[in-house]
C-alpha cells in the first residue's frame, strides 16, 4: 500500500484528502504544520508527500529543503492562486509537481499516480542515445553527445519527454500527452503542449524549426525519433 503524508493548515482539505485517498486504498497520515509533517516524513517515512507551501509556522520550501536533505521521496505542492514565485521557489528547493488551489480531485491523484509511477524502482532502464543527446530514464537525466555536459529541464519538460521516450517511433497523441502529465482537466488545453515541445525543442534540437527527434504529426500528437529523421 502506497504511503502519502500531507501537509497542510486547512482542516477541511486534510479530511477530503484523507477520505479520498484512503478511498482509493493509499495510507494516508496528515501534520497540519510544518514542524509536525517534518517530525511524520521521519517517523511515517510515506512514499509520497503532499504540502501546503502557506503553512502557519514556516514556509513551505523550508520543509522541502529539510526533506531534500536525506530523502528524494517525491513532492507534490499545493499553492493558491497568484503564487507564481512560490511555486518557482518551491521546485528549485526540489520540488517535484504542483496543483493550484482550489485544485480538482482527479487532477490531484493523476499526479499522485505520476509521482508513484517515477518513484518506483525499475530495473534496467533504458538508455536512450541520439546523435546529439541521451536520455537516461533511470537517473532522470539528459545529457549532450557533444561533451556529457546536462541538458537542464523543467519538470514538466522532463514528464514530457519522458512519456515520448518510452515511445520511441509512435504516436503519442496529444490527449494522452495531456492526460499524463498535466492530468485529465488539461485535456483540451493544446497550448500547454505547443509551448513545452517548442521548449524541449530549443534545448535538444540542432536545428528547433526542422526537428529531428520531436515530430509533430498535425492534428494528433507528437513521436520522438531517435533516428533523427528530419521533419519534412
């Protein structure tokens, strides 16, 4: 049974969060402060958590910098309306995802899932080279075939690719791109996509405007080509 803590001032968040998940079979325990939840991360050790960044006794990239410091267990923050910086300082301090406020249920456990799912051991992840990057599915990482210098992404650019990746040569379409990660109420939101694949593109491609591994296949969705085929 997959173990989720949550972190967060708003009784009323901590109860529907604890019934939902509870619901759906995950072990949930809940600190309403951050001096509390830091206590239960050492006590519960859960496999996933789950923050408030607007708690009453710190901020909440204080808790994630005292997470960070002895455990990659993933972090989804929860962060309102208009807190931009927030969420910005939140993922540098190693963050892993993020839902705004007032947030739907689905979309909060889709990106439950997602965190799991990048979490789980695997064995013999692939390794996938190009002319010019690889892609290490296992250390999460990208890296120029010029010089093994990194090739630095977001996490979201990162959940991106990942899902093309592990579809080498098809097509992905563009709901389930969405669907997986951005989370089921992002499904007709096409914007969101153009602008990270146009992001990924400028960081992987040599030439971003006639891509090679990113095709665009109009009308659907998008294929990683690890040939490098030009997209004619």
């Amino acid at each position: 049974m997959t173990k989720v803590l949550v972190i967060d001032d708003e009784g009323p968040i901590l109860h529907a969060l604890r019934i939902n998940l509870t619901a759906r079979e995950y072990e949930v325990s809940t600190a309403a402060d951050g001096a509390s939840g830091l206590a239960a991360m050492a006590r519960d050790r859960p496999d996933v958590l789950i923050l408030d960044l607007g708690l009453p006794d710190m901020d909440g990239t204080e808790v994630i910098r005292g997470v960070r410091g002895w455990t990659t267990t993933p972090i989804i923050v929860l962060s309102a309306w208009g807190q931009e910086s927030q969420k910005v300082a939140a993922l540098d301090a190693g963050a892993d995802d993020y839902v705004t406020k007032p947030f739907g249920m689905d979309e909060l456990l889709a990106r439950l899932r997602a965190a799991v799912r990048r979490a789980a051991p695997a064995a013999a992840e692939p390794v996938v080279s190009t002319e010019h990057f690889t892609v290490d599915l296992s250390a999460k990482r990208v890296t120029r075939a010029s010089d093994g210098g990194d090739i630095r992404l977001t996490p979201t650019e990162w959940q991106l690719l990942e899902v093309l990746v592990r579809n080498p040569d098809r097509l992905v379409t563009q709901r389930q791109l969405l669907q997986e990660v951005w989370g089921p109420g992002y499904l007709t939101e096409g914007s969101y996509l153009r602008v990270y694949v146009a992001n990924l593109r400028r960081k992987l491609e040599p030439s971003p405007s006639r891509p090679r591994y990113l095709r665009t296949e109009a009308g659907m969705g998008y294929r990683f080509c690890p040939s490098g085929t030009p997209d004619t």
